[in-house]
C-alpha cells in the first residue's frame, strides 16, 4: 500500500490547497497530524487489516486503556491505507465545546477543504452550537467525495458535556462518505448501543488490541536486544498482552544492563516504573469510590460480586466494579459474571497498598479467606491466609478438608499447598502438628511417618493436654498402625480414642476415618457379616453423610469378597460404582476395584479380573496401601494358579517389597505368608512353606497353612489333628477347612460328607477359584458328587485350569514338534473337566476338528491320550524353578 495524503497541505477533489485561517488558526498544527512511531513498533498486519473492515462503517470506535498501543495502531493504519483521512488528537483545551468544535472543523478542511469556514465563523459569533452544527452537515452532505475518513484520538480527555449533544447529532448525521474512527479510553457517552444495533458502529477492544505472545517477544527483543530468550518469553508472559507493559519491562532491562548479574525483569525499577504508570496514566483523575474498590480486589485474581462486597465492605462494589469496566480502567466482567482486572494492574495497585498500609493487605487477606470458605473453596481460602501469615489457621483448615481434596483426585494440591505451610506452623505445636501428620497421609506416606515419630507420648513427656487432643493423638497412632500392615492394633487404639471423644468432636475428619479403620479390620481378617453387631454399630456411625456411607459401602464390597461371598460382593459394587465416581472418592473407589477383582476372580472370570488387578498394582493409594498388596499377592496366585511360577516369583516380589518397605505390620505379612506358602508348595517346597507358616499371625490361616504343609508331607494324621483346633470366621474360612478335612479324614463317608457341605457351600455363594485351586484329585471327587449340585457352577468349575497346589511330576516335556498357536490353546484346556464336546464349544470349531487336531498333537508330543497329554500340559504350564526361595524377611 502507499503513503496517502496528509501534512498541513491535503489537496482537495478539485486539486487546489486548502489552508488553515480565521478562527481556525488558532488550532495548533501539531494535532492535526499524528506522531511517527518508533522504530521498535511491531506493525501488526492483522490489526490493520481489521480496522480496514471496520472503518466501512460510518463510526468506528476504538477503546481500550490506557497504554493498550491503540494511538500506535491507529498511526500505523493511516500510514499504509490508500484512503484519504485526516488527523485530530483531543487535548486539554478541547474540554472547552466551542474550542472541540473548532479542532474537528480544523481537522474537516484538511480533506474537505472549505467546509470550515462557514461555521467557524458563527463559533465566533458565538451563536449556539447547533447553529454551526447544521451548516458544517449541510456543507458536508453537499460534496460528492468518495470515501474519506476523520481520526479523532484521545477523545476520553473532554467532558461529558462537550460531546454529548452535538458529537451524537453529528455522527448520526454524517454524509455517506466521511467515516469517523474515535480512539478513546472507554466508551464515550454515545448512543453506542443504538449505534451497534442499526449497524453502523465497527469497535476495536482491548480483546483484540492485546499483544499476541509472539508479538510481544517480538517487540521486546526489539527494545532491549541484551535479553535472554528466556527472559524474553518470561516478559511476554507477565505483560499478557499490554503494550505499556512490554515497554517498561524493556526500558527497565536496558536500565540494567550494566548489572548482568541480577534478573533485570525482577528489579525494583520496573515495579516501580510500571507502579507510576497505573497511578499517574491509568488512575488519574478516576473517582475515588472506583479506585478503592478496585484496590481493595487486588488481593483476588477474580471478583464474584459477593467477594467484591466483603473485601471492598460495601453494598455497591459490583457496580463501582461495572462502572471500572466502563471507564477502561483494565477490569472485564466475564460471562459467569465474575470482575477480572488485568494482572499487572493488580500488581500494581497491591504494590501500592503494600507500601502505604501493609497491615490492610493482611486484613484484605484475612476477608478472602473467610468468603472463600464459606464459599466451599477451601484451597484458596488456604492460600489467603497464607498471604496474610495465619499459617497455623491454614494448616488446620487443610486438615478439615484433605480426606475431600485426596478423594476428588487432588492429592497433587494437597502436596503444593503442604509445601506452602512453613514448617513453623508446627513446630513446638502438638495440634498442629498432629494437623500436619493427618494432612500427610494422604500425600506423602513416609512423611507421616516420620512426623508420628516425632509426636512423643504425653505420658512419656508429662505434658497436660486436653482430653480431646490425647484422643485425637491416639486417633493418628491408630492410623498409623492400621496403613502399616497392623489392622488389629489400629482397630483396637481407633476404638479407645472414639470412646474417648465421644460426641464432642464427631465431626471431625478424623473420627470418621478411625470408623473406616474399624470397618477395614473387619474386613481385612475375613470376618464380615452384615449380621454381625460390630458391622452394624460401624455402618451406623458412617452414614451419617452420603461420602462416608459410600465409603462404608467399598469397604463392605471388599469385606464380602475377602469372606467368600463373590457374588454378593460384585452386587456392591455395582449398586456402588456411580456413586463413588459421582462423588469423586478416590478412596472408595480403590476399595471397589479391589473387590471387583478379587470376586471376578472367585468366579473365575480371570479375564475381567486380571486388567483391574493390573492397574492396582500402577495405583497410588496412600490412605488404603492394603489394596496395592492384595493385588500384587492375586496376581502371584493367579499366576500360581495358571502354572506360571516365574510370574508368580515376579508378582510375590514385588509383594514383598511392598511389605516390607510400606507394609511392615503383622496383618499384611500374614496375607504375604499365606500365598508364599501357595508358592513354596506348588513347587513342592514344602521346607520353605514352614518358615512361611511361621510368619502367619492368625489363628485360622496359621492351622490351615500348617496342615497343607503337613499334607504335602505326607502327614496326613497331623494335618487332620492341627485342623480340628482351628476356628472359621467366614464362607471362606469354612469352604477351605472342609475341603481340607476331605482329604485328612480316613473315614470315607466323613470326607465325602465334608466334600459336599463345602460344595454346597461354595455353590451358593459362587466361590469357584478357591476349589479349583486344591487341584484335579479334588475335582475328579467333585465330580462324582455332580447330581447333589447345580450343574451351572459345576460348569463354571470344570472351564478352570487345574494346576493349583497339586504339585506336578510329569518330567520336563521334550516336544518332538513345535505346536501351532491354535494347537497350544487346545493343549491348555485339556487339563481342565471338560469333556470334548464342551471344549469343542469353548473354541467353536466341531468335535470332528477337535479331535483331528488331537490327533496332530498327541503326535508332538509323544504320547497316545488326553490323560497323557494333560500331564504334559501342566509340565510345560509349570516350569521348574531352582535356587534360593523368595522371602523378605529372614530371622
């Protein structure tokens, strides 16, 4: 594009120049043409481009605040667009109407040369505005140019008197050829809202005004070529869009070069530089009521209306706040109705007060975090009390609501604000620093460990505490026993502490989670029933709101399956599911997996159980670790089960290192000895399975355990002898100890009694697994009771593979011929009960293939019947495994 008329001289339509004179000589030439800009200006062709739209339209406003580069935008575009324009920046002595008018009819003749003169001289007259008005609109409709365009910049330092009237008369009135840009700070008092809904009105805002990141990196390199890109970039950023703000960053910068050393971006002079600039350019001359009202906001990124009111303790801050936004005074009311002023602004306004009254920041500080918690935003109210030094007051309100954020999936938030507090908030402190353990454990497990060692027993200390403290302390040391593997203890210090306190305190968070700590024991040792007074008093106390009884509810969903109830369990969890997800309880959720695989996998639905199990191990559960270990042990029996020892090594290591570097307490090592016992004698290991037995630290599993290991023995008698002084608590318990008692009783009659009431029971509840597991002898005698149980579990018995505890001695298989994919999966089921015909449905191919691809492998493998091959099978499923047994703990 090219340079378009202008200077003192425009050449008229008829080619002749036209000359300021009479009255109009009066009006300085300097405002009638615009200012060069820099050389550092970053021209911004899409600005250009836009307002070349905008001024189609008979008035383009543009308003923005203060420093926002809209004079430097409006320079740019009338150097590169061809149409013809002229210049007038409004000053001071344009508040005068009689003298505002004489600038415009000045700045007209430059591109109507003539018009000026008619009714410049009825302004000297002095006759009534609207005199020279309509005759400088007549004069105007009467030329036949084509379009041309008036500037008027700077439009906000005249008065509202001076342009309400005529200014509106005159832009309703223009001829179809002038078009009239206004650049000013906020709207002026025109009908712009007329104007916009006739269409007639182009607006450029801040919005679009606002420096691009690039534009900004641009123009800072520019202005201060010393800085890092680094530097740059972080400039870019903190400016967020505002021009002023990029330049005084940069004139800051090039002020400091001659001090390398320190970040130019962060000394003092550009703080002040631009503190200096809000007060004397953005401020000045604004109403009082606005500026207190906008200082008093700049504690808080946003403003709802209601914050506004407390921090600002008046009625009509949202409207002072509207009335800022009218003015440009850089604050934006967002669509959710909140007020947002610029950044930088606010920095600024708060820098100020700080320096003027540091004491009314804290105030400020202290009023945000009241409305923030009564507002449910704990987290920020956190964060202002902070900013005004009650950091004891912070810590135990993110004690109140951590159990909250960690179950909404905020366990990152609860860590940053933790690293906030300082840690004098605590120190010397006994009910801060039982709020700082309590706020650990659900962030930082090996923290609140360390912090429960330094919280020494008042008895040991001789400190007097109140009552309510010494049960709150116990309260935190049963946690801490219960998330270290030791359940029972926890549970019996959770109910000494709840006796203690009583109702006084029952709303604290920590009450409710020692209720949890009761439900969790009970279900951890496998003696729930929802009979049971102890579940009932529990379930109780937890559902008094609807978190805690979802809570309650996982807990009992893993409390059922660990009993031996998988069908029940899988209920829970689905009547549970959406309201855990609904109310985002991290916790609860855990629970549920947990229970959904254990139960998926009593029913022998491996390949729903497996994915779950494998995603529990990858899950962070502080407050419920116990999930993580139980699902590492079902992978290794699952794994055990299968006749993969190695990945049953694999999943029982990782186990062990579980326990012993989280879950070092008595309950969890028993769950970890029980399946090292699977382990040991599945590979007929039968000497490590007694030190395993050793490490078992409850009543039933211990003579359990010690009977399977006396059985692989050969011990039959003492097995039978050790069983009849163990106690059931569950299904389970009784499933197992009859099955047990099959194989150790001599009495033919007495075992297959035994037999069947565990079948009976084992059929009504679903338990599948759990047979299985006991091997193909237990299943042929199974089997023989088919007609006395529903054929539908039998089926679902007869699909899983049988490996199990029964240790295989089939030597190691040599295959004569690789098998085919297809081949090897027949393999796999042939140890099972199933007959040709059901495995043929389990494949979906016919007995006629089934029994051609028998044939091919029978071949392979060098023997002449399923019999045969089945052995093999489990060979090839269980390899052997030599060296040193796999154990954590070693006396």
């Amino acid at each position: 594009m090219t340079q378009s008329l202008g200077g003192d001289l425009l050449m008229d339509h008829a080619g002749s120049p036209g000359r300021l004179h009479g009255p109009l000589a009066t009006v300085h030439q300097a405002k009638l043409r615009p200012a060069v800009n820099p050389e550092y200006l970053v021209r911004r062709l899409r600005l250009i481009e836009l307002l070349d739209t905008m001024v189609k339209a008979p008035l383009t406003l543009v308003a923005s605040p203060a420093g926002s580069g809209k004079t430097a935008l409006l320079r740019d575009w009338v150097g590169w667009t061809e149409l013809p324009h002229t210049w007038l920046a409004v000053d001071e002595s344009d508040r005068d109407p009689a003298q505002l008018w004489l600038s415009i009819l000045a700045a007209l003749d430059k591109i109507a040369p003539g018009c000026a003169e008619p009714a410049g001289d009825l302004i000297r007259q002095r006759q009534p505005l609207v005199e020279p008005l309509g005759s400088l609109l007549a004069d105007l409709e009467s030329r036949p140019y084509g379009p041309r365009v008036l500037v008027i910049d700077d439009l906000e330092l005249v008065g509202e008197a001076a342009v309400t009237a005529q200014l509106t008369t005159f832009l309703q009135h223009l001829p179809p050829w002038l078009h009239v840009v206004l650049a000013c700070r906020y709207a002026p008092w025109l009908p712009v809202d007329r104007l916009r809904a006739r269409g007639t009105l182009g607006e450029v805002r801040f919005p679009e005004l606002r420096f691009s990141f690039d534009e900004a990196t641009e123009m800072l390199a520019s202005l201060a070529p010393a800085l890092s890109p680094r530097q740059v970039a972080r400039a870019a950023r903190h400016a967020d869009g505002w021009a002023a703000s990029i330049q005084l960053a940069a004139l800051s910068a090039r002020s400091a070069d001659a001090q390398p050393a320190h970040d130019a971006l962060r000394r003092g002079d550009a703080g002040r530089s631009l503190r200096d600039y809000v007060w004397h350019e953005v401020l000045n001359g604004e109403p009082a009521d606005v500026v207190d009202v906008l200082v008093s906001v700049s504690v808080v990124d946003r403003a709802e209306p209601g914050l506004a009111r407390a921090l600002a303790g008046r009625v009509d801050a949202p409207e002072l706040l509207a009335l800022a936004e009218e003015r440009g005074l850089f604050t934006t009311r967002l669509p959710s109705g909140t007020y947002e002023t610029h950044a930088l602004v606010r920095e600024a306004l708060l820098d100020e007060l700080r320096r003027r009254d540091p004491g009314h920041v804290t105030e400020l500080h202290r009023r945000a975090a009241r409305w923030y918690e009564d507002a449910g935003q704990p987290v920020t109210a956190i964060e202002h009390l902070l900013q005004a030094g009650q950091d004891k007051a912070a810590l135990r309100m993110l004690a109140s609501c951590v159990p909250q954020l960690y179950d909404a999936g905020r366990a990152s938030t609860v860590r940053r604000v933790l690293g906030a507090i300082p840690s004098s908030a605590s120190a010397g402190d006994t009910a801060a620093t039982a709020d700082l353990a309590w706020c650990q454990l659900f962030c930082d497990r090996g923290a609140f460990v360390q912090t429960m060692d330094t919280l020494a027993d008042p008895a040991d200390t001789g400190a007097e505490l109140e009552q309510w403290l010494l049960a709150r302390l116990e309260l935190l040391r049963a946690i801490w026993a219960a998330v270290s593997g030791d359940w029972r203890a926890g549970a019996r210090s959770a109910r000494s502490a709840l006796a203690t306190i009583g109702d006084q305190r029952s709303a604290d968070p920590l009450c409710g989670f020692a209720w949890n700590l009761l439900a969790r024991e009970i279900a951890l040792t496998e003696r729930w029933d929802d009979a049971c007074p102890e579940v009932r008093e529990v379930a109780r106390a937890l559902s008094g709101t609807p978190e805690r009884r979802i809570t309650f509810e996982a807990t009992r969903a893993l409390g059922t399956a660990l009993a031996g109830q998988p069908v029940a369990a899988l209920r829970l969890v689905y009547n549970t599911r959406l309201a855990s997800e609904a109310a985002k309880l991290t916790t609860a959720r855990t629970e549920l997996m947990a229970a959904e695989a254990l139960a998926n996998r009593e029913i022998g639905e491996q390949s729903a159980a497996l994915p779950i199990l494998s995603r529990l191990v990858e899950t962070s559960c502080e407050p419920v670790p116990h999930c993580r270990l139980l699902a590492h042990l079902e992978l290794a029996r699952s794994s055990v089960d299968a006749g993969d020892t190695k990945a049953a090594e694999r999943a029982f290591g990782a186990a062990v290192e579980v326990a012993e570097t989280e879950l070092g307490g008595p309950g969890s090592r028993t769950l970890v000895a029980r399946t090292g016992v699977a382990l040991a004698l599945a590979d007929s290991r039968a000497d490590e399975g007694r030190q395993w037995v050793a490490e078992i630290d409850d009543p039933f599993w211990s003579g359990v355990e010690t009977a399977q290991v006396l059985v692989a023995e050969g011990d039959v008698e003492g097995a039978r002898v050790v069983l009849h002084e163990v106690a059931p608590r569950c299904v389970r318990h009784h499933v197992v100890l009859d099955l047990l008692m099959s194989r150790t009783t001599p009495d033919a009659d007495e075992a297959e009694e035994a037999l069947l009431h565990a079948v009976r029971l084992a059929s009504t509840h679903g338990l599948v697994q759990t047979l299985a597991s006991e091997g193909a002898e237990t299943i042929e005698s199974i089997e023989g009771l088919a007609w006395q149980v529903p054929k539908a579990w039998l089926d679902r018995l007869r699909r899983l593979p049988l490996s199990g505890a029964t240790p295989c001695r089939t030597p190691p298989v040599e295959l004569v011929e690789s098998l085919t994919d297809r081949q090897l999966g027949i393999l796999r089921m042939l140890p099972s009960r199933l007959t040709l015909r059901e495995v043929a449905d389990e494949l979906c191919i016919s007995v006629n293939t089934l029994k051609f691809h028998l044939k091919v492998i029978y071949r392979k493998l060098g023997c002449g019947s399923r019999a045969e091959a089945a052995d093999m099978a489990r060979a090839l499923m269980s390899p052997r495994r030599n060296g040193r047994p796999t154990s954590g703990w070693r006396r």
